[in-house]
C-alpha cells in the first residue's frame, strides 16, 4: 500500500462538494494523495465519475458515503465505506432521506423566505440535478443574493440550528445506520464524534452499543473534534476496540477543510479494505 497520505472523507457536487467527482479526483492528485473516501452525503453517485476520473493517476479511490443518522436532537454522521450500492435496503433509506432533506430545505426556504429576499428557485440553482440537499446549498443562495458572504455566516447566523430556520429531517438511528452498513458488506466509522463542543451525543454506553453491531472506527483526527473530545475518543476506541481514523471532510471552496489535513494510517486502510465486501477498493 501507497505512504503517500490517505484521506477517507472527502465531498463532490453530488452532495455539498462545490467540486465535481471528478474535481475532487484532480484536487486529490494535485495534494499528493495515495488514497482518498469520496463521501457524499446519503449517496453514492459520485463513485463511477470518480473512478474513472481517477484512473492512470495512481490514485486510490475508496467508495463510501456519509450516512445522516439521528439520536435524539442531534443529527449524528455515519460513515460508510465500500458498501454494496445496489443494497435494497440502503437504497431505500438513502433515498428516504434525501426526499426528507429536499422537502425539509423547502420549510426552511419558505421560512427565511418571509425575512428575506429568496425563493426556491435561488437554492435549486446552487445545487446538482439528483444530488443530496443540504443547508449548504441554501447557504449559497443566500451568498448568492448577497444576504450573507460566505457559507460559513450563513451558519453562524441565518442557518444555524439556533437561528430561528432549523428544521428537521428523517434518518435512521446510529443503531440502525451501523447495522445497514454492515448488512450492505461495508465498513462503517463514526464520523467527527466529538464536533458538537462541550455537548456530546454519543455516549461511552451508545458507541459501546455501535461497536457490538459491528462498528469499525471512530474518527479522531478531524478539525470539527475538540481537542479534550479526542482525548476521550482515543479512550473509547481502546475501551471497544475500534480502529481510528483521520481525514480532511473536504468541501471544495465550500469550507476551509483542505484534502490531507488529517490522514488516515495505512495499517488501518488495510483492515478496512480487507472488512469491506460490498464493493472494492479502486486502484486508479
Ligand atoms: P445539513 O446536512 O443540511 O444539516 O447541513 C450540514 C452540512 O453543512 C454539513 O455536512 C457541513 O458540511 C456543512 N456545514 C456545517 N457548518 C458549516 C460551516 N460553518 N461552514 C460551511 N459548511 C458548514
Ligand atoms: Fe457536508
Ligand atoms: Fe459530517
Ligand atoms: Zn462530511
């Protein structure tokens, strides 16, 4: 296996992603990368662009996706690697919560609409034809009706949970996300477990619960986890046995995440690659 760095999350235009699949590929060339997860939210329509982009490069494509969950209040990021994406039952629910978050950005949209100058048409051009909708999208549309500058005061104001817009959407439970993973032959992390602050809703008790379902690793090394929470979930993983990842959660220009900024060891990729059975790793 390649020691050029390996990056396991990773967003297109299929999702959130201001990059193409095949953007995302180039930028993952470009940072040097061995190894890089294309993981669009509740999708895996990137993989194909992807692969063939990455193709002649030496670049090694992992296919996966980030699975939305809830547990309570708190909307929780499922990680999910080389599963079979023509799994009945994970299509089902891939699809179920896509639907969920388009009607869902439609009552937030209709909401701010009342405050201020943006209609729907305005979030549908920010977004792909089939891909994954999210407050991103309608983050710029705003940027782009010039209410806020960036994505990033979209959710530091008008978006955030707290902002007075928020609305829900249907997903699964982190139980019931873990156990689709699996049954859908692939190896599933849970991501950024300590990005909320000082709130934690995973538990010692609740990842305990994750792992006897058959979750791989907790990832660790990301910039959304506070510096006491990797503390913890270095803990957590020797407590069950969980491997530990890192990477970027790059969005293109749509966050300051940068392709390589956290990595993933290749002692680790090997155990995922050899767990995962749902699809394959593809060797570009
Ligand atoms: P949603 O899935 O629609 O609830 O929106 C959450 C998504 O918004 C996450 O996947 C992040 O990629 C993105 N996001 C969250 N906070 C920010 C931020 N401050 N700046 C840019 N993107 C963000
Ligand atoms: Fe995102
Ligand atoms: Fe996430
Ligand atoms: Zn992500």
């Amino acid at each position: 296996m390649s020691s050029r760095p390996i990056d396991l999350h990773a967003h297109s235009s299929v999702s959130d992603g201001t990059e193409t699949p095949a953007q995302l590929i180039g930028a993952a060339v470009a940072a040097g990368l061995g190894a890089v997860a294309i993981t669009d939210h509740d999708s895996t329509a990137g993989w194909d662009a992807a692969c063939a982009a990455a193709t002649g490069t030496g670049l090694t494509v992992i296919p996966g996706l980030e699975l939305s969950t809830n547990f309570g209040p708190a909307s929780v990021h499922m990680l999910g690697y080389l599963v079979d994406r023509f799994d009945p039952q994970l299509m089902a629910v891939t699809e179920r919560i896509r639907d969920g978050r388009l009607h869902r950005a439609e009552r937030i949209v209709a909401k701010i609409a009342v405050d201020y100058d943006l209609d729907w048409a305005d979030v549908i051009a920010q977004s792909t034809d089939g891909g994954t909708l999210g407050r991103p999208h309608i983050a710029d549309a705003l940027v782009a009706n010039g209410i806020v500058a960036s994505r990033e005061d979209a959710f530091g104001s008008i978006l955030n949970w707290r902002g007075g817009y928020y609305e829900k959407y249907y997903a699964p439970s982190p139980v019931e996300g873990v156990r689709m993973i699996v049954a859908a032959g692939g190896v599933a992390v849970l991501a950024h477990p300590a990005s909320h602050g000082k709130y934690r809703p995973m538990t010692d008790a609740v990842i305990g619960q994750l792992a006897d379902e058959g979750l791989f690793g907790l990832e660790v090394n990301h910039r959304d986890n506070t510096e006491d929470g990797k503390r913890w979930l270095l803990k957590v993983a020797k407590k069950f046995g969980l491997e530990i990842t890192g990477a970027s959660d790059y969005h293109g220009a749509g966050k300051p995440n940068r392709l390589g900024e956290n990595t993933t060891t290749p002692e680790v990729l090997a155990k995922l690659v050899a767990r995962g059975i749902g699809s394959i790793a593809y060797r570009g």
